[in-house]
C-alpha cells in the first residue's frame, strides 16, 4: 500500500506527487485522500454508514482498480476504484469512484508540486459498471490539499474559496498547453504506425512519447538527475547514478530531442564530473563510463554542436585519461599475454557493490569484466574519432592530442579483449548452448572465494551481458552464443534463471535500467526476432498498464511484487522504438531503415510505417512503408525515403545508397 504505483508532476519541481496501488498519497504530502477522506466523508454526508478503517476491503473492489493518463501525453493521471455491493442498500446495480490528478504545469521555481483533483461517483443500472451510468451527487475538485474543499463541512476554508470546477478544468487547459508547446519546441521525431491485430503501433508510440514527458518530470528543478521518486530511489544519494544519465541522454538523442539532451548532458558535466574525472556519486561504473564517451560523441554527430564539448573538454579529457591510466595498470599488473586478464580493465560495473572493494581489501579483487573493458574501448573509439574533427576544425592541439592518445588506445583495447575471449569461452555438454561466454577474464574462483553457489561461474551477474552486447565488440558468433546460454543455460552466480523474455535480470525478473544493450546488440547482430522478443516483452511487462511507469525490476506475473519506480528504466521504450525504425551500425556506420519493422506491419491493407525527422549521424531522415498486394498473390512493399542533404549529390554516403 505504501509503495508508488505511479506518480505525476513537472519538470520544474523538486519533488512528484506520488500514488499507491490505491490511489492513496505516499508520503503523506497532505492530499486528500480517496477512501478515508473522499469516500468516507460523502457516504456519511448522503446519509450512509461510515465506512471503519477496517472495513475497505469490503467497500472498494480493490483487485479491479484501474489506474491511466487522461490526455496524454500529458501527465495528468486518473484511478478507477469500484465498489463492492453493500449489505445497507437496496440498489441492484453498481457504482464506481474516479479520481483524477492534474498536476500544475510549471511550478516557478517551487520545489513542492501542486495537484488538482476532481473526484466523482457513479451509479451503473447493471451489474460490473455495464450501463447506462449516472452522476451521484456532484463532483468534488481539490487544489493540492484535503482542506482545499469537503464533501460534508465548511470548517476548513471559506466557502468561496473552495476549490472548483474551473480551477480544475483551467490546469487541465494549462497542462495540455505547456506539454503541447515543450514537445514542439524539441523538435523530436515523429511516427505513425499501424494498428494490427498483434501489434498495436499507435499503442507502441503513445508509450514511447509518454514516457520521455515521464522522463522530463523525474528531474529535479528541469536539468538534475534523480533514479527515482519518494519513497523510493528518488534519495539524494541516487541523484549521480550513471544510468540514469546514459539512458535518459541516449534516449533524448535517438528522438532528435536535442535540447533534452543538451540540457542533460551540461548539467552531468557541469555538476556530476568532477575535475579529476571521477563521477559524483559513491561508486564507479565502468561500462557505464565508457558509455559516457560514446554519448558525447553521438551528441556531436547528432546535432553539429561541438562548442557544448568544447566548454567541458577538461572534464571530458580527465574523465576519459582516468580510464586510459585503469588501461594501462590493466597491463602492468597483468604483463603475461597468456594470462586472460592481460590488459583487460579491472573495476566495478555495478555502483551497489562499493562497500566490497575496502572492506575485503585483499580478498576481494576487482573483476575484470568485459563488459567494461568493451564500453570503455567502443568510447575511445567514438570520443577519438569526434574530438580528432573538432580539433581539426578549431585549431585546438590539445583535443587533437587527446583524440590521438584514445584512437592509438582503442586497437589495442579490442586486440585485448579478443585474445582473453579467445582463452576463456567455455564448452558445454548442452547441445542447446554449446559455449558459454564468460562476463569476466578471471579465474572461477578468484572474483569471490566463497562457496560454490556464490561463485562467479561461466556465466556471471545479469547486468554484465547487456552491456557487453552494448559495446558491438564481440563477434556475431560470440553474441549468438552469449544469448543461446543466457535462454537454455544458467552456469552463473544466480539461483535463479538469468533471462526472462529476452532480458537479464535478477530475482527471474526483468531489469530495466541494465537493459539497453541487450536490444542494441541483438540489432547489431541482425537477431531481429529475438530483438522483437526483448522489445515487446519490455513494452508488456516492465511498464505499469495504465500509467506506464517502470520499477527497477518486474516480474511478468504481476501478483510477484516489484522494485521501486527508477528513471533510468523509462526510456527502454521510446529508445527501442526508433532503433525498430532507424538503426545506425557502430563500425561501419551503415543506417538501416526499418530494420526491425514487424512483419504484420508490412501486409496489404495495414495503413503505412511514417518516420518523419528521424535523427542520424548524416541528418535526418523519414520514410513511408506501404505493402500492396499483387496480381499472383504476393505483395509488394513501396518506400518513399527523405533523406539529408549529406545523401544528395554525386558521392553520397560513404558505401552509397541500397
């Protein structure tokens, strides 16, 4: 009851209005309340029993709640709550409660979120809310507090200064206005799918775009991170979690929401990097570190910009040489190039393990895990190759020597990696998943000495796979093992299965903020069915059904509880989507269009696949598909493609056009 079903508020407040699976306020931020206050006080008002605190379960049919968005991709949330039939009254058919939550668009620079509420019940004449329904009594509206209006007193406030029906219906106006006008002023990407029988492509698009708004409120004050909300993640602690960084920056650079992304990407450089390079926060990621690289270079080739790198270029070179010195002592400590670890990054890909790293100084050595050598490589790679133009471009000879010392870096990091791979992928006796490839380069033993079901294995934590698929560092034949022991094997540290419906978790749960690179490997790769599998698995189970929001970790049967809300785990879905449709290969740089298109989506008689303002490294880009069917039987499907001005002309893009 305590815990967030879901929540709601702007981008320019500090702290979001939070709900239970009740509808009820979670930390107790004074709003009124549906069944204690609502509830409660009109039945006594119309002359019915009071309902005890002990007696809700037998007066709301709390299984049947159901909770959504009105207007999206506004955030103004509504809950449903019907009533079960009770021993005092006479009437044959059945009644239900709804509340809606409006929250103030933009608070001006208020840290504390204002809500209105309207709250109303109605009467159905048959049974299971068929109709036809009527109002009981009135509407009651609420601005942010129980004692903003009563169904049954005026002790609390003035009469006439009761919250009403047009302050509620004017935020609502407000809210659509502000949403209408941000999203505009992005300029991002914009779809129209088909509505088929198995795949909903206006289903899939309103999820997508709500939850970047998602995003954009999870923020403190517009621009500072938070993994979560209250109570929850939403802890100051959490505020520097490099996930939500990566995610929410990538997800904004996919959907050519480019001031999103400027905005996030400044404020991470400017309050999260330190000058030493390190992050503000209590732990290092590495992978998630060489992400970082990545992320700026796409912000580059994305968007033209190089003045944002620029501004921060001391904190982006000192981030990046903390990763080349980790590198280098790679080598030094491992110098045989027999040994597996021989200059393959040591350190920690998960922040929550930090405590281990002192408290177990000398037992306890830092893993060598590819997914963070990976990541880290694939930034030297990105980074190496945007600051060598910008260099070039601005006569700067200190980012030109830094582009030199990662690209001179990045072979060697990818010759490393593949030699420990080629040492320590292991066969099995499974015919099903015939070689298991191995998150780390260490012994079994050497990560954690404890007993034999707390050992790493081949197979080692759930987060260490998606990301090294992240980095497209590995062979096609690598990645197709990686997935096949993760479906049909479990030689790992978990007691549980590794993957569920295509993606890595614990607890058999999916985890959404590790998830990322499972997707985007598997495109890499052309896994396209098993991509398919991962997305839609994300899109059904890792969102809550009505108002879409994603707890860290979900079960796909719901009566197994989940984590709390996290930031970082919201963007798998509009992330995903533009891949489906625009998909650019790290290494050869080759943009796909419509790559992972459904099939269902290209029959004769769907309407058309419409990509319009698609971001890539060359520009934008939009496309229509459209199948029609053909004198033999079979189909034909058309395109019509808009691409760049770098496509037009006599050279094109480099490998040409097909």
């Amino acid at each position: 009851e305590s815990g967030v079903r879901t929540f709601t508020g702007s981008r320019s407040a500090s702290v979001d209005a939070t709900f239970s699976d009740h509808a009820d306020d979670c930390t107790d931020n004074g709003f009124p309340r549906p069944q204690g206050y609502v509830m409660n006080l009109t039945a006594i008002a119309n002359g019915e029993p009071p309902i005890p605190p002990d007696g809700w379960f037998k007066y709301v049919n709390f299984s049947a709640m159901a909770d959504g968005l009105l207007g999206q991709p506004s955030p103004n949330l509504v809950f449903y709550f019907p009533l079960l039939p009770q021993n005092f009254s006479a009437y044959g058919g059945s009644r239900y409660w709804t509340m809606v939550a409006s929250p103030r668009p933009d608070m001006q620079g208020g840290r504390e979120q204002d809500v209105w509420f309207r709250f109303q019940q109605l009467r159905c004449s048959g049974a299971r809310l068929a109709p036809p329904c009527e109002l009981v009594g009135t509407p009651q509206y609420y601005d942010t507090y129980w004692f903003s209006n009563s169904p049954i007193t005026d002790r609390w406030i003035r009469p006439e200064l009761k919250a009403n029906a047009s302050g509620f219906y004017g935020n609502l106006l407000a809210v659509k206005r502000y949403w209408d006008r941000e999203l505009a002023a992005e300029g991002m990407m914009a779809l129209s799918l088909p509505d088929t029988a198995g795949t909903n492509g206006s289903w899939l698009t309103d999820q997508a775009l709500f939850s970047m708004v998602r995003s954009m409120i999870s923020r403190d004050d517009t621009w500072h991170p938070r993994y979560g909300v209250l109570p929850g993640y939403g802890v100051s602690l959490q505020d520097g979690f490099q996930d939500t960084f990566t995610s929410t920056a990538t997800a904004a650079l996919e959907w050519g929401m480019f001031p999103y992304a400027r905005g996030v990407i400044d404020n991470w450089l400017r309050y999260y990097t330190r000058d030493n390079g390190m992050i503000t926060y209590r732990a290092e990621e590495l992978a998630q570190s060489g992400r970082m690289l990545t992320i700026y270079a796409l912000y580059r080739d994305y968007t033209g910009d190089a003045q944002l790198l620029l501004h921060h270029f001391g904190r982006i070179r000192a981030h990046a040489q903390w990763l080349l010195y980790r590198f280098g002592e790679a080598l030094r400590n491992f110098p045989d190039p027999s040994d597996p670890r021989h200059g393959i990054i040591a350190g920690g890909d998960e922040g929550d393990t930090f405590v281990a790293f002192y408290e177990r100084w000398g037992d306890q050595p830092q893993g060598h895990k590819y997914s963070c050598h990976a990541n880290v490589y694939r930034g030297f790679l990105d980074l190496g190759r945007v600051l060598r133009e910008i260099g070039e471009e601005s006569g700067r000879e200190d980012v030109a020597a830094h582009a030199s010392e990662l690209l001179a870096a990045a072979p060697k990091m990818l010759a490393a990696l593949e030699a420990s791979l080629a040492k320590t992928v292991v066969p099995t006796s499974n015919p099903r998943a015939p070689r298991c490839v191995p998150t780390g380069a260490d012994p079994l033993d050497a990560v954690d000495p404890g007993p034999p079901h707390a050992r790493q294995g081949c197979l080692g934590d759930f987060r260490g796979y998606p990301e090294l698929m992240y980095s497209g560092a590995l062979t096609a034949e690598l990645a197709d093992d990686l997935f096949n022991h993760l479906m049909y094997g479990n030689a790992s540290a978990l007691s549980t299965r590794p993957m569920t419906l295509g993606c890595t978790g614990y607890n058999a749960k999916q985890s959404t903020y590790t998830a990322y690179g499972m997707a985007y490997g598997l495109l890499v790769y052309d896994m396209v069915e098993r991509f398919l599998l991962h997305y839609f698995g994300m899109s059904a189970h890792t969102y809550t059904r009505g108002s879409w929001t994603t707890p860290e970790a979900t079960h796909p049967d719901r009566d197994i509880g989940s984590t709390d809300y996290v930031a970082a785990g919201v963007h798998t879905a509009p992330t995903y989507l533009k891949w489906m449709h625009v998909f650019e290969e790290p290494d050869s740089r080759t943009v796909w269009l419509g790559k992972a298109v459904p099939r269902e989506w290209l029959t004769p008689g769907a309407a058309p696949v419409v990509v319009r303002s698609s971001p890539t490294r060359y520009g934008r880009v939009g496309f229509t598909l459209r199948a029609a069917a053909t004198a033999a039987g079979g189909y034909t499907v058309f395109a019509n493609v808009s691409l760049p001005g770098s496509y037009v002309g006599a050279r094109g893009p480099p490998g040409g056009l097909r």
